[in-house]
C-alpha cells in the first residue's frame, strides 16, 4: 500500500471497544440474497446488504464508526467508490478497519490496493464560520463491476483544550440514510458514556399514512444507548416535498443556563478591555466625529473593512474569543473577535450593543432542536439605538449608511449573550425605505423608442448593486439589462433569436449618484429602439412593459409539506410610462385595469393614468417580511400573489392604426372579441 507520512491523520487497526467487532465468517454470513435484494437487482438498483453505524461519546472524545457492504452493479457507483474523500477536523483521527470485496464468493483484502493521500482542505463556510480541515482521500485500485464492497472505519475526534464546549455539550443529529439505497439491515446506535445525561428528541417521523407525529423526547444516562435497528428498510421520504426524520441528541440542558454559561466567557473577555489603551488612534478618530449617527456608521465600517475576517480560524465552537487588543493589533479576526472589537468600540462612543450567537443555515430548525451552543455556528451584533434594535455582521465587507439605511439581515432566531435569556425571535419587520424605487419611460415616435430607467437601490440592494457595478464589466452589465428589456417588452415573442445588441443598438448605463450615508445607489440606463412596437401574429401593434421581478414566483409556485414559506421580500416602487404618437385604445381591459390588494402579509397597489396617446401604471409593494407565512395562511397569500401576477405588474397599450377603415376594423374587433 502506497502511504503518505501524515500517520496522525489516519491508521490501519481494529475497532475500538465501543465498536463492532465482526469476523470474516460473520461478515458473509451477513451477505445473503434474499426476495427483497432480488427485487432491487431486477429493478436496476444497486443494494446494500448492510449499514451498522455507531456514535459513541464521552467527556473526552466523540467518534463515529460504520460497516457496510453494498454491491457495485451499476458503474457509477463503482465509479465513486473507487476514490473516496473523508474530510477531518482539527484533531480528528480517521481509522480504517477493513476494505474488503466480495468476488464470486471470496473475501478479498482490498487495503494494500488502496493509495492514501492527506491533503489540507479549507474551505469558506456559508454562515461566515471557516474550518482549517485536512481532508483523507482514498483510491482503490482493481474494483470490478458486480463486486461487494465492504467498507469499515472509524473517526475518532479526541477534544483539545480548545473544545472546551465539546467537552462540556454535546451535540449530534441523526439523519436517515441516503434514500437510493436499499437496505437488507441498517442499524444505528448512539452510546452515551458521559456523566451528563443526554436528551433526544425525535422529530418529524410519521405515521402509515405519512402525517408527521407530535415530537418525542427522552433521555440517556452515562452508560445507554438508544437503538435504531431495521430489516429490509428503504427510506421513502420525498425530499423535495417533506423534511427528513431526524433525531436530535443534546446534552441535556435549556436556554436560560446556557446563556449563563456563555455569558462569563465573553464578559471576561470585555472587563479586560479598554479601547483607549489599546487603540488611541482610533480613540482619536472617534472623538474627532461630533454627529453620533455618523460615529456609529465609523465605527461600524471600521470593524468591517479594517479588520480581516481570517478564512482558517478555528471551528466557531472551538476556543473562546479572541481578545480586541489582539484583534485590533493583529488586524484580523474570526466572527466571535471582530463582533467582541465592533462591541468594545461601540461601548466606548456609548451605544449600547450586544454579541448574539445564530446558525443562519439551520434556521428554520432552531425551534425543532433541543438547547444547545453547539447549535449555533456564527456571532453577530445587536445594536440598540433611538429606540430600535438593528443586526450587523461585522464580518460583512463593503456595505455603508447610517445604522437606519444599512442592509437587514434575514434571520429569526438567536441567544443573546447576557444573562438569564431564553432563545429570542428577531420580529417581523417593515422597511421604512424602497429598496427599488424605478421609473420607466419609453416614448415612441415614429415607431423609434426612446427608452430611460432611473433606479434607486437601498438597503441591501444598493449593497449588492455597488458590489455588481465593482466587479462585473460594463459591456456585461448592459447585455443583462438589454436581455431584461427583451422579456419585459415582450420582444422574446415577436423577435426571439435577435441578438439583443442589434435591438438596443445604443445601450448605456451609467451610475448616476452613489449616497453612503444614505445608502442610496442611483443607476440610468438609456437605449433607443428602432422598431418599438411588439407585433403579434395579426400585425397588431402594442407598446407592452411588464416587470417580472415584481411577480413572486417563489411564493406562487411554493410547494412544501412540512417547511412553511420564508418571507423575505423588498420594499417596491415603480412608475412606468409609455407615450406614443398614435392613437391608443383607451377603454382596453389591461390598459386600464388597477388593483388594490391587501393582505395580512403586504399590501400592493397599481394606479394607472391613461390618456389617448399613452398611460402610466404607478406600481406600490409593501411586505411584512423575516416571517414565516403560517400554513392556514399561506394559500390567501398565494392567491394574493395570482391576482398581482394577473396583468397588474406592469402596462400595455394597443395601437389604433390611422384610417377610416382601420378604425372600423378596430371596432368591430372590438364589439365582437
């Protein structure tokens, strides 16, 4: 066997006295056909014999172990089961117990056909966390189709100082197994050997009929375990529409006294501080700002843009935070460090704040999970100012305004690092800006268009546009706002397979303004079209506009069992005018129809002026927004979303052609449609 240096990272040995210990007897025994397997062969589908996987932990290590023996009928498979990659934490042990086939009745050993290679593996996380990890490939040579491949192993994962919360919590959740296989016996077993007791809550198993049942919780003392043990099992859950069954294990524990277990570290950490001997400069800095709106924008963006967010810190749950004089001399940070500096800083300017702990990615599931640190992956901070709570993540880069103008974050909940707190829910919220506020004018004449867009971005939209305008190249940019226009005005049925820099032959955009106190990013687009008009198969003549982005296709085609609807959409204001030189059609069902809709979740409203030669539809969005939509609600919601996608998300206007005979023509089509 080819092997790398790197014998910390992995060994060859037998389980640990926690894990099986199955012989090669045992182990064909365990390979038998059955009517079951039979039926998945004459389906096409490769099988698994058998899955035996064990947790097991203690108060110094928690570790992983797993046998299984599936076939490899299916190139594919044989294909990924050729290289195998295991990616490692900090101090995680990956043990190989066994490779073996089964060829035409023979085990054979497969380890000293296996090349192990150690690589570093770091890689940015989604909720602002980084992992330094190594990461353990396996290519095994000679695997053949219809061979059964028998894999055992282990990762053993020994605490650290640093895990001081490992080794006081633990944290764990069971998901069912990969829903293609089919499984002859699948077993799982979770071993608690702690002195905590550890709780486990089932959630969203479900009856014969599929209803999901009331949640279970029970408990396992140093020494149990808790069993899951099937035969002939396969895992018909409909990802796409249901939640998977998963089981929960935690430390047995609630809200208010881990907050008062975290809540020492971190004022430990504050009672050291003082930001006029550690950073005069920016003491100095400070003091030189007289507005205090503008101090805590400073302060803010000074935390953001002036401290590195370093990419190979340590787990989240890892170590405790990082002091600010380090921080702040050192010039970098993970989340928890520069959330501690933007705290110290804002202490200083005296404006009060707060470090909250939240897992953006497992939101939703935060009210299904037992309590438990272990639980969150990212620090943030709450800010308390003119009587109003705001979020910022100071690991954010590149975002500006004042505290009322910066961008919202979209999350509902968090533990707030004080005292005596239960977990908290951000609430419900009403922008008191547009994040789009857009007018649109295309004026035709002589069947020419002249085409202006005037945008206003707020908030996190004009955020991500100034990022956009930075980073993408102008010819990019136009063709996306040309191919916009294309569907808009309905070119993509009159003149699909144009290209769109023949149609917008003069496009240009330009930024027009850009307000960072404000947050406010102006951007123009201009174009002229030299045949303006959408024509249908009839050649009638039309000027059309109509925005899809103010549909809410997301909530429109929402399908789900189990996961209610996320709410997250923007303030909208839009005022699209068309203007032309011939005669409209002034009493046209779509040219004048208007809409009021309220509900529970926002109110819309489109306003029309029309007159002989053109209209202008004045468009007005406002959601309730970071909630969810309750599912006795969410089909008035959706409906609500039909009724603005019914032709009140823009304007159009039907030519009347010049003549005697065309008016009459037009009349009579008009009688009679």
């Amino acid at each position: 066997m080819e092997e790398a240096v790197h014998l910390e990272n992995y060994k060859i040995q037998k389980p640990e006295h926690w894990a099986s210990n199955i012989d090669d007897a045992q182990l064909i025994e365990y390979i038998k056909e059955s009517d079951f397997s039979q039926k998945q062969a004459d389906e096409g589908r490769d099988y698994c014999y058998f899955l035996d996987k064990i947790y097991y932990t203690n108060d110094k290590e928690n570790s992983e172990y797993a046998c299984l023996a599936y076939t490899l009928n299916e190139p594919s498979n044989l294909e990924r089961a050729s290289v195998v990659d295991i990616v490692l934490e900090e101090n995680e042990t990956y043990v190989i117990h066994r490779i073996s086939v089964l060829r035409d009745g023979v085990l054979v050993d497969k380890i000293p056909d296996t090349k192990i290679k150690i690589l570093d593996n770091e890689n940015q996380s989604g909720g602002g966390v980084l992992n330094s990890t190594k990461k353990i490939n396996l290519t095994i040579k000679d695997l053949r189709l219809y061979d059964i491949l028998i894999m055992e192993d282990s990762r053993i994962k020994i605490f650290t100082e640093r895990d001081f919360l490992r080794k006081e919590f633990l944290k764990y959740v069971w998901v069912g197994p990969d829903s293609y296989w089919a499984y002859g016996k699948y077993k799982f077993t979770f071993k608690n050997d702690r002195q905590k007791t550890i709780a486990y809550k089932k959630t969203f198993f479900r009856d014969t009929d599929g209803n999901v049942l009331e949640p279970e919780i029970s408990y396992l003392k140093q020494g149990e375990e808790f069993v899951i043990d099937e035969e002939n099992y396969i895992n018909f859950v409909d990802t796409n529409r249901e939640i998977s069954p998963f089981i929960d294990f935690a430390t047995d524990s609630n809200w208010i006294d881990l907050s008062n277990y975290i809540y020492p570290i971190y004022e430990e950490i504050f009672t050291k501080s003082s930001l006029q001997e550690f950073a005069p400069n920016l003491v100095e800095k400070l003091d030189a700002i007289t507005n205090k709106d503008e101090q805590l924008q400073f302060a803010i963006e000074y935390v953001q843009n002036h401290i590195n967010y370093i990419y190979n810190a340590d787990e989240m749950n890892g170590h405790k935070p990082q002091e600010p004089s380090i921080t702040y001399e050192n010039k970098q940070g993970d989340c928890k460090a520069k959330s501690v500096l933007l705290k110290v800083v804002l202490d200083y300017i005296g404006v009060d704040s707060s470090i909250i702990l939240v897992n953006f990615n497992t939101d939703f599931y935060m009210k299904y999970y037992l309590p438990s640190l272990l639980t969150f992956n990212h620090v943030i901070v709450k800010i308390n100012y003119n009587g109003e709570s705001y979020f910022v993540d100071a690991t954010t880069r590149d975002e500006f305004g004042l505290i009322e103008n910066r961008g919202f974050i979209f999350f509902m909940h968090y533990l707030e690092v004080k005292p005596n707190l239960g977990l908290q829910i951000k609430q419900p919220h009403r922008f008191s800006y547009y994040c789009v506020d857009e007018k649109s004018e295309v004026n035709v004449q002589n069947n020419i268009g002249k085409l202006k867009l005037t945008t206003i971005y707020k908030g996190n939209r004009a955020n991500n546009m100034r990022k956009y305008f930075k980073n993408t190249n102008k010819r990019e940019i136009i063709d996306s706002w040309n191919n916009f226009f294309f569907y808009t005005l309905n070119y993509s049925n009159d003149r699909n397979g144009t290209d769109l820099r023949n149609i917008f032959k003069d496009a240009a955009i330009e930024i027009i303004s850009d307000d960072k106190k404000l947050n406010e990013f102006k951007v123009e687009y201009k174009t002229t079209i030299e045949n303006a008009y959408f024509t249908d198969a009839k050649n009638n003549r039309f000027l059309m506009y109509f925005d899809r982005n103010i549909v809410k296709n997301s909530a429109r085609d929402f399908m789900h069992k189990d996961i209610t609807f996320w709410h997250n959409f923007d303030n909208e204001r839009y005022e699209i005018s068309l203007q032309t030189d011939q005669t409209i059609d002034v009493s046209e069902k779509f040219t004048i129809q208007e809409s009021t809709i309220k509900n529970p979740y926002f109110d819309f409203t489109s306003r029309k002026k029309i007159t002989k030669n053109g209209g202008t539809i004045y468009i007005d969005f406002k959601p309730l927004v970071n909630l969810e939509i309750p599912e006795k609600d969410f089909e008035d919601f959706r409906n609500a979303h039909h009724d603005v996608a019914d032709s009140n998300f823009g304007i159009g206007v039907d030519i009347i052609e010049d003549g005697f005979m065309n008016k009459l023509k037009f009349n009579f089509k008009k009688r009679f449609n």
